[in-house]
C-alpha cells in the first residue's frame, strides 16, 4: 500500500484576487482525502501550512509583490516535499496560488538532486506563468513560479536550496495554454521548454499531445511532477477560479491526460492550486479538481 502525505498551502499573497487561500478546504470538503484511501492509498492528512494575508503585510516592489512572504512560505514548503519523497510516501500539494509551485519544485527536485537524478515537469495551465519582474505586468508572483523553476526571475526565488534551475527546459512540458502575455511570449521562446496550446490539442487530441508530453518529461528523468492549474479547464466545467479564460479543457480531456499520467507509472510529486470558493458555485471545481486528482492517482472507469 501507497502512502500518501498531503498537505494545504492557503497562500494567496501571489495572486491579484483574494480567495485561492481556502483552496484547501474546498478540497477536503470534497472528501478528497477519504476517496485517495478508498483507491489503496494510506493518506497521512499534514493540515495546512502557515501563511500571511495581504492585509496585514507591506507588499514590497510592486514588481515581486510580497517577495519576502512568499520565499518564506516556499523555504517551508520545499523542506516538507522534500522529507515526504525522504520517507518514501507520494507528496500532494493543495493550493493556494501557484506561487506554491516555487516550492513545491524546488523541494521535489532537490531530492532526486541529492541522488544525482533529474525530474521532469508537466505544468498544466490556462497561462505559461514565466513572467519575470522585468515582464510582468501585475507583480504578481502567481505568475512567474514556472519561470522561477527554470532559473529566471528573482534571486530569493530562483536560489531556494542554493541552486538553479530546479528542472531543465528539455525536461519541461505546457499543456493546455491559451493565454500569454505579450512580453512573456519571447521568454517562453528562448528556454525551449514545450508548448502544447489549445489550438494543438485541437488539431491533434488530447491523446497524442499527453503521449508526446510524457516521452519529453520521462525520457532522461528519474520521474515527473504535475503541476495542475484548474483554470486549464474550461470556465464552464471549472468556474471557481481567479483568472477564468474561455476555451479551455473538457472534462474528458481533462481526464484523460491524468489517466495517462496515472498508466505511465512515473508521476512522483501532484499539486493542484488556484480554486477560488468565493467565485465558484456550489463547490463544482474543488469537486471537479478531485476527481482529476483521483485519476491521476490510478482510479479507472473500469
């Protein structure tokens, strides 16, 4: 049996609208730690991380808005990915904006570091999330953690476990990206890191571009993580998010790439971040987000 650790990162300091924060909740509510232990897993339940609101900190440069914050957050954050993968056990992550994924990375990747391995990284997201304070046009950290991962960006960030990058370009994956901003688009360009947009599932299938995201991400790796963005999804399948785009991933392709991901065996690390309560309807996308984690966890139509 499998154990799993999970644990809720409530940090919104990243994101412009506030609410990503109880994120976690909305999961639990979901009953997603008991359906992960009806699928074999023994889950060990990590409650929440500390973290601080906007309203009681200085942001800071408004180019990084609460830098400082967030480095501490993710210092933390990687330590604890890092000694979950130590113990053997499968790390879940529950966002939280996906600044969390700044330290979720770096902790996951300083492990297989530390055995002389690389890991790879299938970033699953509506947005690339490689601004830099030199590109962004919020400050938001949200949307630079990929970015970050991959060694550009601000030192405090970039430099979590005294190195970078924490994952190669080569070894990096997009799927389901329908919105870049203007100055992002030639960062994205001169790492090489793979691009599959909307406009590609639509003309290959979801099939196709999961196979070819897999290859990419398992080929020279000890294994991959996941880093899942709900608003990859369709607004209408998903409408609790903060920065909702038309035209993203069904249900089934949603699905689909997460059985794929479950089959190839080498998942080792899943987040999922960006439910936004205040905005959603009835808890539908923390629902939704559970039942993408399940599959990638191994559950089966069948």
């Amino acid at each position: 049996m499998k154990t799993l650790r999970m644990l809720g990162v409530p940090l919104d300091l990243g994101a412009g609208r506030r609410g990503v924060d109880m994120g976690p909740s909305a999961l639990r509510i979901a009953r997603l730690n008991r359906r992960i232990a009806e699928l074999g897993y023994t889950v060990e339940e990590g409650g929440d991380m500390s973290a601080a609101i906007p309203e009681m900190q200085d942001a800071g440069d408004l180019r990084a808005r609460y830098l400082a914050q967030i480095v501490e957050v993710c210092e933390r954050l990687g330590d604890h990915v890092r000694q979950t993968l130590d113990a053997g056990w499968f790390p879940l992550v529950l966002g939280g904006d996906h600044s969390v994924a700044i330290g979720t990375i770096a902790g996951a990747s300083r492990y297989y570091r530390q055995r002389g391995e690389r890991m790879g990284l299938i970033w699953v997201d509506a947005h690339t999330d490689m601004n830099t304070p030199q590109t962004t046009p919020s400050g938001n950290i949200h949307g630079m953690p990929l970015a970050v991962s991959l060694g550009h960006g601000v030192d405090g960030l970039t430099q979590l476990g005294g190195y970078a990058p924490k994952v190669q370009p080569e070894d990096t994956v997009l799927i389901g990206v329908r919105s870049i901003d203007d100055a992002e688009k030639e960062q994205v360009r001169k790492t090489g890191v793979t691009v599959f947009t909307m406009r590609d599932i639509d003309e290959q299938g979801m099939s196709a571009v999961v196979h070819e995201a897999l290859h990419i991400a398992m080929r020279k790796t000890a294994g991959f993580h996941v880093s899942f963005d709900v608003d990859a999804l369709d607004p209408g399948l998903a409408p609790g998010v903060g920065t909702p785009i038309s035209g993203g991933l069904t249900y089934r392709e949603a699905h689909l790439l997460m059985e794929y991901i479950a089959d190839s065996g080498r998942l080792t690390s899943l987040e999922v971040v960006e439910i936004n309560p205040i905005v959603d309807t009835g808890n539908t996308t923390a629902e939704v987000a559970a039942g993408l984690v399940l599959s990638a966890l191994g559950k089966t139509i069948l």
